[in-house]
C-alpha cells in the first residue's frame, strides 16, 4: 500500500504526543497512552452503512459507526473461526503442496508459539520474518499474534545493510528465513552482518552490529549457529498449553502486533506499529464491503505478505470470515496465478494494477478457466480507470472493489462497495470506511477545502497507528495533535463521498506497489567516484504504475567512459532488486532555482532551468531515454507556478500550471506539428504513449518558472 509521503503543512501546532513505542519501554504506558488519548476522538452513528456524514459543502467526512469496533486480539479470533469452521479448508500453499483445515491451522499455531516461547522469547520481543510467501509466513505471523511477540515484516529483498538497519532500529531479538529464493541466500547475508553466526550455539548469538538478535531460525536447513523450523515446532509440541494460555489473558486488543517498514523522506525506513486492534477491525471492515458473510470465499493470493495488502487484507480478512487462503507462488507469477484460480476453483483474487496487467497479457490468458472468481480487491497504487475495467470485463469479476490506503492506517481507509457501479469503481477508490474521519486540506494553510476541491488527504480514527518505531519525531510529523494522520496524498471528495485520489507529494515512486523514495537512492548514486550529481524521480509506466529514472550528472574525467549498464552494475547486490533504475541517463545540468537548487521540492521565480539533451543517437535505447527525460522534468516543478515552455526550434511556447495531468497537455501542445497517431491497445507494458510519439520526433526545449 502507499504510505505517509510528507507534504508540509503550514501554521500547524507541536504535536503533544508521547514518543511512541521506545525500544526498551514497557508496553504498559503505551496501552495507557492509546486509551488516553484516542478517546476523545468522536464519531457519530449511522443507522445505515451507506450514510456518511459530512460538514456543508467542506470536504470533511465520518464513516458510519453502527457496528461496534471490536476488542478481540487476533488470537481469539482465530480459535472463533476454528470453531465455527472446523473442517473447512483455512489454508492451501500451491508450491508447498500443503492444505490445512481451521481446526490444523489452530494446532498447529498454538504449537509454534509454544516453540517460539520455549527458545526464550517473551510477549513484546520482536521477531522478523524475511523471505517469500509460505506456509510458514502465516504460521509464524499467527503464532506470534497468539504468544504477545510482535512479528516484524521484513522486505525479502532487503541486502545486509538494508536488513542491518530493521534489525537493529526495532531491537529483533529473533530472525526466521529460508536457506535461499531466487538469487538471495539469507544465511550468507546475514553473516555479512553477523560474522559471529558461523560459530555460536544456536539461540546464543551475541553480535557486535546486531547486539539484541539472539535466536536465527532457519526453515529449511540446520547451519551453524541456528535453529531448524522443526526443532521450533519440536519445542512447541513438548511444552505446557498452559503456558500460551496465561499469555493470551494478558494480551490486550491495544498491544502492537506488527511492525512494518515504509520509506521516509530522507531515505531511512519508518517501522509503523500496528495493534490487533488495528487490524483486526480493519479486516472485518474490508470483508463486509466485500460482501463476505455467509458465504465460502476461495480466495488466490499473489500478493506478497510482508505487504499490509497480503497480511491484513489476506490473511486477517481470511481468518475472520473462513476464506480459503490459496497462495499461489512465493512471489508474483501471472501464471501461478491464473493456474491457482483454475485448479482451486477460485472466487476472488488480490493484486495490484501491475499483477492484474500481467495476468491478462499471458499469452495463454484465454485458456484458463476462471469462470468461478467474482470478486476481489485492486490496490497497492493508482490503477488507471481503463485497467479497471478491462480486469472487471476480461476476468469476469463484477464484484471487483478498488481500496485504497496507507501502511500507517492499517491500511485501507477508502474502498468501494462490492455492488457499486461500475463507473465508480473505475473513477474513485470508493468512500470512506467505518469508525474513520477524513478530511481534505489545503496543504499550505492547512483550512478545509469545498467539496471536490484537492488537497492533502487526512486520516482519524482507530485505524491510525500506534506510531514509528523507537522514532517520536517522525511520529509527530505524521500525526498532528488532534489525531489526523496525513497521508502527504492529494485527493478530492464528491457529494456523495466518493474519493478520487488525483496526486500525491511529487517525491515518492510507487513502482508495482513498493514505495520507493528518491533520497535514499541519490545517496546511494551520490557515494560512487563516477557521479557528480544525481536526481531520482518516477516516470509513467503502463505495466508498473512507475518506473525510476535516475538522472546522473558525471564528474568530468568521466563523461563517456561509463555506460548506464555499467552504473546499473553498481547497484546489483547493494540495492533491492525493485529499486534498481530502469533507466539512468546522463545529462549536462538540472533545471534551477534561483538559489541553485534542482526544480524539485520548489523554486524561486524568475530563474531559467535549461535542460540540455544533447545529441540522441538512433539506437532504440536513446529514443526511449530522451522521451522519459522529458517527461521527467515537465513533472519537477511546484505546483504553485506558472511555467513558460519553449521549443527550442520556435515552433511551440506555452505557459501553463503544473497541475495533475498538466504534462500531457505541454506535450501535446509541443508535439502538434506530428500527424496524429492511432490509439494504442489498453493494457500493453511493452510501450508508454509517450515514448510512441517521442520516438518520432526530437527538439530541445527550455523551461522558465515565471
């Protein structure tokens, strides 16, 4: 899901808020705190969930609150479900060949938890889970809902010293993986930090770089210096039920359940703390819009569980309503996918807009039987309205919904109803959800805007975090004193509720739903003896929402002797594959403020940003480069100018406003001397619209912030 992007806000108070969740505090005053403070938050009742309550003609709305939010941890809501569906199908792992039923998954829970008890971890010790999709990743996230221990989503692509920080920011005091997937190998990672692995006794780890990480469980292999799955589930089945069961009885809905990593803006990752009370009614609130009641949902999960779209909106909404969880690869394969939804006879399926592109453009699409699905959701980023559609008409899913929300809300706080129409599902992310308040701000004076009117989206209610792990300060620019979080996306709400989100702060990329921010990868770009500067941003992508485009001002001494490959080389192996540019082009300068500073986060008036592109050459490649340079910088402008564009052969000049959209129009105005082209087929990840015109034609052109 999209996270917490940071438009500033201006005129806003200091937030009065405690430094949330300290590694070494108790938990004890964090759960004092939440009651404390969250309930003064007021909501009104609705007799009717299709009411929403609104202010006038201002852009300020209350879901409605006539089903009680509920106090059940998540453990007690999986022995609910167990009970009710004993024999029912909970869990199928189509790579693992594993099915259980409600009453296994019970069992089977309550003896890992036991295991994890019995290594030596204790209620509120945390414990990462970094790797794919598995059995193991539902195992391990209910076990440690049902022993107090919070599990700590970690991204299975993380490098040492993207492990090295989650690790050490949260205090992980137990770390579990698989031997390897794909090109990662775990254990040879984490001794790249732990060096001290290969020769201590498993669960007695004492590390320089990770002093808190004692207990390393391996899946699938017993190394040195760890603990087989197996021998964790050997524990469990030896230990006292009594013991968990003394621990469930002091669990409270409030404690933290989850952590969850989202980038910041200066790069370092914020660790969103989730309570089972967070998730727990978020869950129940996305399965009745869903329409999940009394019924037998099969539902085909390619979406991965470290993400809030996989952990919340599959496995809590699962447990809660007795879906059959079916994950269908460990990661996303389309046609893992399509064979899941055949073979399991399916009736919904998760993914996002990159996921669902990919599915239809198998090329043995039609060959599948997927005439059972229905319904399912499409989240995770923007998802063009046209996709939207061709997914509902070509999949056969009319109860299709769209969600949309962020990490620190738990996550979905907008989400159409399952029997919406079929115009607002494509055109909005639906309205707000229950026992949540939203409201849209002007972002500079921070004042309600009028009904349809953008601005900065913000959040209140149950659903907003506990905060950022060990991190009070971000916790505070995220949450104001009165309870909003802002989300940083610019959105606008019709009469009816319905909310279109039309921006969101120009600085984060969404590539096929990671949250990438520029900074930390500048820094990275920044620190290689070849770059002088570097400025990251995100261009249009049919297939991937974003793609990153890294453009690289060479030191001198090396202009031609170094080639994009060769920096891409650079960055295998110390990045996360996702966040690897698919393009990096080299330029002479950046557009300018007056004060000298790239035309990125704001400007001065009156300066010239000139962009010199240079000679292209003819080969394929240098096409596609130039037209995502300049698509890249029409969008690195703040929205409170006036920029006057010029084509450098004097053929074209406009002034405009860089408002959403506004780049399309520029470029059309500047290619009208092109014959007109025909439309391309919808969806194709092979081609962008901008690229198809670029390629023909080139120019130079200058920009001026009036």
């Amino acid at each position: 899901m999209a996270v917490s992007f940071g438009v500033r806000r201006l005129g806003q108070l200091p937030v009065g808020l405690m430094g949330v969740l300290e590694v070494r505090s108790a938990l004890a005053p964090v759960r004092g705190w939440w009651r404390a403070e969250f309930q003064g938050i007021r909501l009104l009742s609705s007799p009717d969930t299709r009411n929403y309550t609104t202010h006038g003609n201002l852009s300020y709305f209350k879901g409605p609150t006539d089903m009680k939010l509920s106090s059940k941890t998540v453990g007690q809501c999986l022995e609910d479900t167990a009970q009710m569906f004993p024999d029912r199908e909970a869990l199928v792992v189509s790579h693992q060949n594993i099915r259980k039923t409600y009453v296994q998954i019970k069992q089977e829970v309550d003896t890992a938890a036991l295991g994890l008890l019995s290594l030596g971890l204790s209620k509120g010790d945390r414990l990462g889970f970094w790797g794919p999709n598995s059995y193991e990743w539902v195992l391990m996230q209910l076990a440690t809902a049902q022993a107090g221990i919070i599990l700590v989503s970690v991204n299975p692509a993380y490098q040492s010293q993207e492990l090295k920080f989650v690790l050490k920011k949260v205090g992980c005091k137990a770390l579990v993986f698989p031997t390897t997937f794909k090109t990662q190998n775990y254990y040879d990672i984490l001794k790249q930090i732990c060096p001290e692995l290969e020769t201590c006794s498993a669960g007695a780890l004492r590390s320089k770089n990770l002093p808190e990480l004692t207990t390393v469980i391996v899946l699938d292999s017993k190394l040195p210096g760890t603990f087989h799955m197996n021998d964790v589930l050997q524990a469990g089945k030896t230990a006292q039920l009594a013991q968990l069961k003394d621990i469930q009885r002091s669990l409270s809905c409030h404690d933290p359940i989850n952590i969850q990593f989202t980038s910041g803006t200066t790069g370092s990752p914020k660790g969103a703390t989730l309570s089972h009370h967070n998730i727990v009614n978020n869950a129940i609130f996305i399965g009745e819009r869903m329409n999940l009641r009394n019924k037998e949902p099969r539902l085909v999960l390619p979406s991965p569980l470290y993400h809030c779209l996989g952990s919340v909106g599959g496995t809590m909404v699962s447990i809660l309503y007795g879906v059959t969880l079916i994950l269908s690869s460990p990661s996303f394969e389309g046609k893992r996918a399509l064979e899941a939804v055949t073979q399991e006879r399916a009736t919904m399926i998760y993914g996002t807009p990159t996921m669902f592109v990919d599915m239809l453009n198998q090329p043995d699409f039609s060959s599948y039987d997927i005439s059972t699905l229905r319904g399912g959701v499409i989240a995770g980023s923007p998802a063009p309205p046209e996709l939207i559609r061709t997914i509902i008409q070509k999949m056969n899913l009319t109860e299709m919904v769209v969600a949309y929300g962020t990490t620190e809300n738990s996550p979905v706080t907008f989400m159409n109803f399952y029997d919406d129409n079929i115009e607002k599902k494509i055109n909005t992310v639906g309205r707000i959800m229950p026992h949540t308040e939203a409201q849209i701000l002007d972002p500079q004076t921070g004042k309600q805007v009028e009904i349809n009117m953008p601005g900065e989206l913000c959040i209140r209610g149950y659903c907003v975090m506990l905060g950022y792990w060990d991190d009070p300060e971000k916790t505070k620019d995220a949450i104001d004193e009165d309870k909003w979080y802002w989300t940083g996306d610019i959105a606008a709400v019709d009469e009816e509720g319905f909310c279109k989100i039309v921006g969101r702060s120009k600085d984060m990329i969404i590539r096929g739903g990671e949250n990438i921010y520029p900074a930390e990868l500048e820094d990275f770009f920044h620190k290689l003896p070849h770059v002088q500067e570097a400025q990251v941003v995100g261009v249009k992508d049919e297939r991937m929402g974003e793609e990153i485009c890294a453009c690289i001002r060479l030191k001198a001494n090396y202009e031609g002797q170094i080639t994009p490959e060769e920096l891409k080389a650079h960055c295998k192996g110390k990045l996360s594959h996702f966040k690897i540019p698919r393009y990096i082009v080299f330029v002479k300068g950046y557009p300018l403020t007056i004060s000298g500073k790239v035309c990125k986060v704001g400007a001065d008036k009156n300066k010239e940003g000139r962009m010199d592109t240079g000679s292209l050459g003819k080969n394929h490649q240098g096409w596609v480069q130039e037209a995502f340079v300049i698509h890249t910088f029409t969008c690195l402008f703040p929205l409170d100018s006036k920029i006057q564009t010029s084509r450098m052969d004097g053929k074209a000049s406009e002034t405009v406003n860089p408002q959403p959209g506004w780049e399309g129009l520029l470029l059309r105005h500047l290619l009208s001397s092109l014959p007109a082209l025909p439309p391309l087929p919808y969806p194709d990840p092979r081609i962008t619209f901008l690229y198809f015109h670029i390629k023909r034609f080139c120019f130079q052109f200058t920009f001026q912030v009036l």
